[in-house]
C-alpha cells in the first residue's frame, strides 16, 4: 500500500510540531509508512527551534519510505525561508504554503502516490487569505474531489459520533434538520462502521434534539415530525436504528459498547461528550469523499505554537486510523460511503 499522506498544517501553529514529536516515536512503536506534504524549510526551523536530531529530508514519488524514525520525509509543496516562520504569527505566505500542501497530497492520492490523507490543523482566516474562498478544511478538499457533500464522523475507542448539522446557530439547527438529508446521514453511517471500520452488522443509536426525547411533543415536535420518520423510512433499508434516546443518557449507553455510533442532531450535543472521553486522542473523519480522510482533532493552537508543549497524541491516533480505513476499503474492495 503507498505511504499515508500527512500535511503539515499552518506552518505558524502546532502541526510542524506534532509531527516532529510524531515522527521520534521510539522504534518499538508501530507508526504506518508515512511522508509529510509540506515545506522543508518549515520543518528544519522548528527542527534546529527544539535541538531535535530529525533530519529533513526531501522525497519525491517513488522513493523509499522507511520507518527509520531518525528521517522525516517530505514530499515539498512550498519553500518558504525561515523568516517567513514565526510561531504563532501566520502570514500570507505561511497561508499559501499551508493550501498548497493540502493540494499537493490530494492530487497525490488521486494519482495513487499515497494511500491516504491525514491532516494537521490549519486556521480559516489563512485559508481565505491564501485565496482559497472555502469556510473550511473540509468544504475545501470537497471541492478539490468534486464530493458534493460530505459527513463528519468523529472516532474515539469508546465512542463515535456523526453529526446532522455542524457549524451553524443553535436556533438554526431545527429548520436545517430535514427528513431526507437525515436517511442520507444514516445510510452514510451505516456503511462507514461497515466498510470503513469492518463492522458486519453496525448498530447506531439516533440523539433525539429536544429534553427527554420532546416528551410525546411537550418539548418539541421535531422527534415525532421529522426524526422517527427518517428513522422508519432508513430501517426498511436494513439499517440498524435505535431512539431517538434522551441526549443525557445515550452517549453513556455508547461508550459502554452498547452502539457503534451516535447520530447527533447538532455540533455541541455530540461534541461534548466526544470530547470528554477523547480530547487528546479524537480523530476528525471525513466521510463521502472518494479519499480517505482523517483529521487530528484540535486547532492550529497558536498561543502555544513554538513552545514545544503540543500533544501528538490526536496525530497518532489519526495516522492509524487512516491506515485502517484505506486498508479495509482496499479489503471490502468497495468504494466509499456516498451520500
């Protein structure tokens, strides 16, 4: 299988960082076959920043990749000069470099020279100041794979959660809720946990939007109007669905084990509780892209960039799992889950 592709972020956040930590795993630690899309200069300055004894090291489609954890190779999209870097200070030109690199590993992956994506956090602000008009990472790579839309999974040991609605007010969510885009979002899930994670038979709870589930319409009508409908409708389908249960008590029932997944009606219901079990080790997976995609799970995190004080811990789990899912869909031999 090729190598995974790993960008590296705004170059004046924590992504060079993470991936310096990432890339000195003690040998003894079983990373996949990965190269760094990005800039070498960017990596050497927070190299030569923390004395770290990694080399820099370009790499172009078709040469090895070892595992050698001395090595970081990097397949370069921009070259920036170091003083053009300032930790926690992005720049046009660190904005640019940033888009570029996410453009330089997904025509990689679509002309097969890497396996899968894996990214490091990027600021929306520097998106649009690259000249790349997208609200965000995501929105930007379904442009670059014409994926019309696209879901956001996020995926944990003990818990999985996708989402109905994401960056948008609370007073919109009951209005975007819709019946069909929730069959939609159920069938996504469904065929995600059975491709993407090898589940043969995946069972997904549904949160309902209102208090106690709406209490037979007392709190609300959304549960009787639009979700038990979406639920039936995607049941004679084969899914499996459960609920829609009261949101205070569903996630502890998940991460029991009891459900693979959690459909949740709004960012913060699912995030929440997500982010509780998994703040440090949650991965952001895109799914409905005709690439594997996997996010870590945190932001670009400037006032702490160049400090040397960032987790790698949501990059690893990140890396793995996009290796397990580009494995598994190679395996099931199918194409991804399309909404």
């Amino acid at each position: 299988m090729p190598p995974l592709a790993i960008t590296m972020g705004c170059p004046a956040g924590i992504g060079p960082e993470i991936i310096l930590k990432y890339f000195s795993l003690p040998p003894d630690h079983e990373r996949p076959d990965a190269v760094v899309i990005g800039d070498c200069a960017v990596l050497s300055y927070y190299a030569d920043r923390f004395d770290s004894p990694l080399s820099i090291l370009p790499w172009s489609p078709g040469d090895p990749v070892t595992r050698d954890s001395g090595v970081i190779p990097v397949y370069e999209t921009s070259h920036l000069a170091h003083q053009d870097i300032y930790p926690g200070r992005p720049s046009k030109k660190t904005a640019i470099a940033m888009a570029d690199a996410i453009i330089g590993a997904v025509n990689g992956i679509q002309e097969s020279v890497f396996s899968a994506l894996c990214t490091c956090p990027i600021s929306k602000k520097s998106l649009q100041e690259s000249g790349h008009h997208y609200p965000g990472h995501t929105e930007m790579l379904a442009a670059l794979t014409a994926s019309s839309t696209q879901v956001m999974m996020m995926a944990g040991s003990s818990l999985r959660i996708t989402l109905a609605t994401i960056h948008c007010a609370l007073t919109q969510v009951p209005e975007l809720l819709q019946e069909e885009s929730l069959i939609d979002l159920f069938n996504t899930t469904h065929q995600s946990l059975k491709i993407d994670f090898d589940i043969t038979t995946p069972k997904i709870a549904v949160a309902a939007l209102n208090p106690h589930a709406g209490e037979e319409g007392m709190f609300g009508d959304e549960e009787e109007r639009i979700i038990v409908p979406a639920m039936k409708k995607a049941k004679e389908r084969g899914i499996d669905l459960h609920g829609p249960f009261p949101p205070d008590t569903i996630f502890f029932k998940a991460a029991q084990g009891q459900y693979d997944a959690v459909v949740c009606m709004y960012h913060d219901q699912g995030l929440i509780p997500f982010k509780l079990l998994h703040f440090k080790d949650g991965v952001n997976v895109t799914l409905g892209l005709p690439i594997v995609r996997t996010s870590v799970d945190h932001g670009t995190a400037y006032d702490i960039a160049g400090k040397f004080l960032a987790d790698p811990a949501s990059l690893m789990a990140a890396a793995e799992l996009a290796t397990i899912i580009a494995a598994n869909r190679a395996r099931h031999n199918s194409q991804p889950p399309v909404i």
